[in-house]
C-alpha cells in the first residue's frame, strides 16, 4: 500500500513538471524456450517462440490453446472443474513451461499446480480433482512434446553430451561476446567459495559449490555428473541470459552513456531511453 501510495504521488507529479524518475521495466518474453530452440534446433519451437513466425505469438496461450485437445486424446482422470481451471488459466501454463525448461520433475509440477489452484479458488483439491491434475504433472513431458515434436529426445541427447563432457573433458574455454576467454573446470578437488552481498541485511554471506561428489566404490572425489546433468538446461539458459544483457549494458554506456539496471533477462531504465534500448 505504501509503495503504491508513493507512486501514485509521483505519478500525479508528472503531470506538473512533465518530468519523472519512475524507471520503466522491460521483461523478454519467453526466453527459456528462444534459447533452447537455438540449442536443439526444434522448428516449432522456434516458431511459436517468434524466432521464424512473420506474427508475433504467445507460447504461453499456444499451450493453453491446445491444451484440450490433449486431455481429450490422453487424459484417464477426467475431471470437467480441472479442465476449465487448466484451460483458461495462462499462468499455470507460462509457469509450467518455464520450469520444464529448467527440469522440473513431476513432485515439484505438481506442488505447483496445487498451489496455483488454491491460489485461484481458495480451497483444496477434491480427490477426483487431484486426480486429474497429478495426470497432468505426470503426462507433462508427454505434452511438451506433443506441442513440440521430439523436442523430448532432442533434450535426452543434449544431456548425453552433456554427461560426456562432464566425464571426459578437464577445462572448457569460454569465449564472451567482448573476446575474453574464461578456463571453467568440473574438476576442483575443494568447494568453490562464492560470495553475495543480501541487500536487506546489507551484509556479505559466502556460500559453496561443490563440484564434486565421493565415489562409493573407490572413496575418491569424482565429478558429479548426474547433478550437472539436472541443473545443465538452467545454467545455459541463463548464461546466454547474462551474456545478451552484458551486451546491452555495455552498448547503452558506450553510445548513450547511460547505465541500465538489470535482472537476468529484465532490465530497468528511464522512459528516455526506452528507445535507444530497442533500437540497440
């Protein structure tokens, strides 16, 4: 309430001074899936993300569009209540799509598909109704890939490159958009130390990564493949993130002197410069 209270003031301003300090924010729509489209080359992906369609779309409502047809071919634990809640519902759709991305598992999809019905309408699920919906958490994969043809063994090939090179490879060189070169190791025989700063506390914490795991057999410290291989889609996703954004920070403080705030793939910035950001 208050932070409404002070925006709507300063918001009235304007209106006086013609001027404001209200930043405005800029969210990329559906990055996740514009990067792994690029990564495993799945065409219609890449169209309903807007990377090859002529019209701009929503990857969100084409899930939520073809959402029905799906239940009415697959679904055993049909539940009208749970259809319309899952046919008209673009947040659960946008939401679910992201984290599959990230490799959410079926327990945590299914977590938040309760949460967001309660959320909704204020009450649990009926056994019939969390029937229906544990189909859906279950049969998510199978959904994906019905939106997106084999989009699923696209992924499990990725993940087998990944674990190679996760067993086989001891440094991977990085290059960056600016030409540095970054040497990244999965090796490390002690935790990496990571430091971050909590702005509420406004204190340093460090934290650890650990890289490596104890081999059963042989008692030695071996690189964890299978938690790469569980975390690999987030990190790319992410690295790309970070990277674009470095790209556009950089290009706003050389050619407009003007540096913008940033959050991933989000950024923060004053209504002059809106245009300059997207004519970069």
């Amino acid at each position: 309430i208050l932070y409404s209270s002070v925006l709507h003031t300063e918001i009235l301003s304007i209106k006086i001074t013609n001027k404001t300090k209200i930043n405005v924010e800029i969210d990329q729509t559906a990055s996740a899936i514009c990067f792994l489209a690029f990564l495993l080359r799945n065409k219609k992906m890449a169209y309903v993300s807007n990377l090859l369609s002529k019209e701009p779309l929503c990857p969100y409502n084409y899930c939520k569009e073809e959402f029905g047809v799906f239940y009415d071919l697959k679904f055993q634990n049909k539940n009208e209540f749970v259809f319309e809640f899952l046919s008209n519902d673009r947040k659960i759709h946008k939401y679910s799509l992201m984290c599959w991305c990230y490799s959410q598992k079926q327990k945590g999809r299914l977590d938040d598909f309760k949460q967001r019905f309660y959320e909704k309408y204020q009450r649990d699920l009926s056994l019939p109704e969390f029937n229906c919906l544990n189909e859906f958490a279950q049969r998510y994969d199978e959904f994906v890939d019905y939106l997106f043809p084999n989009v699923t063994k696209q992924i499990d090939i990725l993940l087998e490159v990944i674990s190679l090179v996760a067993t086989e490879t001891g440094k991977v060189r990085i290059g960056t958009l600016e030409g540095e070169k970054i040497w990244w190791s999965r090796f490390k025989h002690d935790s990496i130390v990571r430091s971050g700063f909590n702005p509420i506390t406004k204190k340093f914490t460090s934290y650890r990564i650990e890289t490596t795991v104890v081999d059963k057999n042989s008692q030695s410290l071996i690189t964890d493949v299978e938690d790469h291989k569980v975390k690999a889609l987030s990190y790319i996703i992410h690295s790309i993130d970070a990277a674009i954004i470095q790209r556009f920070i950089k290009l706003m403080y050389i050619k407009h002197n003007y540096v913008i705030n940033t959050l991933h793939d989000c950024v923060l910035l004053h209504p002059n410069y809106v245009s300059k950001f997207y004519d970069l």
